[in-house]
C-alpha cells in the first residue's frame, strides 16, 4: 500500500490540478494535542489538525505501536512547540484509492442511477481528472417534480451541472467565508456584513453555478447555494462534495416552479 501511495501522490505532484490535494496529506499526519510515546495505549484514537480524520493506535503483543497500521518509531523528539513522531509510511487518505464512480454507487445510489441513466457517468469515467462531483442527497432529488425526474434530456442537463472539470474544496462555499470574516474582525471591533459572489464553472455547456455569499457578523453562510452534508471527499480521480439540495440550471428553473 504505501508503495503504491508513493507512485501516486508522486504521479499527482507532477499535475497542478492537484496542487491543493496535498494539504490533505499533510493534515493526515498533524494531530491535535501532545500526544507522547508514554500515551500509545491499545485503542488511543487521535484527531488529525483539522478533525476531518481519527487514527488509531494499536500496540501488538511485543508493545510495538502502529498508527493505522504503519509502525511508529522509538524515538520521539520533544520540542518547544511540539512533539515529532517517526512513522515508517505515509498515512493514506480513507478513500485514496477508490473513485468517484465507486463511491457514488455505494453512498449517493440515487443520484448515481440518474448519471447511468443519462449516460452522464462517462463523462466521469473517460475523463483525466481531477474533477469535482457535487452529489445531491437521495431525499433532495425525491423532492424534484417527477415531470422532471422522468424526463432524461432535463435530467442529463441537472447532472451536468453538478460536475465540475477542476477540484473545488468545501472552504469554497463555507469555510473561507468564515476564514475572511474573522479575518477582518481582528482588524475592526465593529459589526461586519460582506456579500459576494463565486462562479464555478460546469460540465454543462456554456454554464457556471452562481452562489451568492453573504456574511453578518462573524457569522458565514451560504444564502444562495447548497448544503454541504459530507464535505472533501478525497477520491483518486476527484474530490465530491455532498450537497443537501439539487442545483438546477437556470433554463429549468421555470419549468421546475411550475410543475411544484
């Protein structure tokens, strides 16, 4: 595994695109606290920096340690702003090496028949990545009218526009929001409200998702946009972002409010 981890993200560093994929891998090895070798006991979990991953230690019957199944090295080093760990690997990210197809056939079923259905899944499959793939929850495309759930040409247009030909991480939509407010907070003690906007382009022709960004305070959100229900899923052609609302283009947009 950790051979094969090596080609690939060796493979990746050669391709811009996926520049910003490797702030992952390192969140992957920084985790939160002290944490030192007199702590390495049989079922320890630890949380990366950022929260979005847990480890476990698991200490064999000799009393080696292993992180996730790769050995630590006695001999940390202590210093004045933290401990440093030897691991004999790379820690891989859950789902390196499975793919967007995969991970939509087994976690987004319904949205993954509509790209079958459409043939808009080969578009996925034939594509060099990296993409980014905005996948609506079950309960969202139920709540569609069925005129539109069962009229593929319309479908087709509505899965095209959750696909994204670049990757887009969840702090476009939510974080840098937030990130940018407190930002300026810092710098003025007074009520802040900023509004913006992001376009991110699509697969669909000539089409762009619009969000419109507003903050009020030191409080960030999405006003116009989407829920994001399972952010940054690292995949090995992309990243999917799962959304709690189906984006539509703005050439359905009236057919859809009056068939609701």
């Amino acid at each position: 595994l950790t051979s094969n981890y090596m080609l690939e993200l060796l493979n990746r560093l050669s391709n811009p695109a996926w520049g910003a994929y490797f702030l992952d891998v390192t969140d992957l090895h920084f985790i939160q606290g002290e944490f030192l070798e007199e702590d390495m006991r049989n079922g320890t979990q630890l949380k990366s920096l950022s929260g979005n991953y847990v480890h476990t230690i698991i200490v064999d019957e000799s009393g080696s340690p292993t992180l996730n199944g790769i050995p630590i090295v006695a001999d940390e080093y202590i210093g004045t702003d933290g401990v440093v760990h030897r691991i004999v690997g790379l820690i891989a990210s859950p789902h390196f090496f499975d793919t967007l197809e995969h991970y939509l056939m087994n976690h987004y079923k319904r949205f993954y028949e509509i790209l079958v259905d459409t043939d808009v899944i080969m578009l996925i499959r034939e594509s060099r990545g990296p993409d980014t793939v905005l996948a609506p929850t079950d309960e969202a495309l139920n709540s569609l009218p069925y005129v539109i759930l069962s009229n593929l040409t319309q479908m087709r247009d509505i899965a095209l526009y959750h696909i994204l030909p670049e990757i887009a991480f969840g702090v476009t939509f939510a974080d840098a929001l937030e990130y940018k407010v407190w930002d300026l907070l810092e710098t003025r003690n007074e009520p802040l409200y900023l509004r913006w906007k992001v376009w991110l382009d699509t697969a669909l022709d000539d089409s762009s998702i619009e969000l419109l960004l507003e903050a009020d305070g030191n409080y960030g959100r999405v006003k116009e946009g989407m829920e994001i229900v399972e952010r940054d899923i690292y995949l090995n052609n992309g990243i999917l972002q799962g959304i709690g609302k189906v984006i539509v283009p703005p050439s359905l947009e009236g057919i859809i409010n009056q068939a609701a």
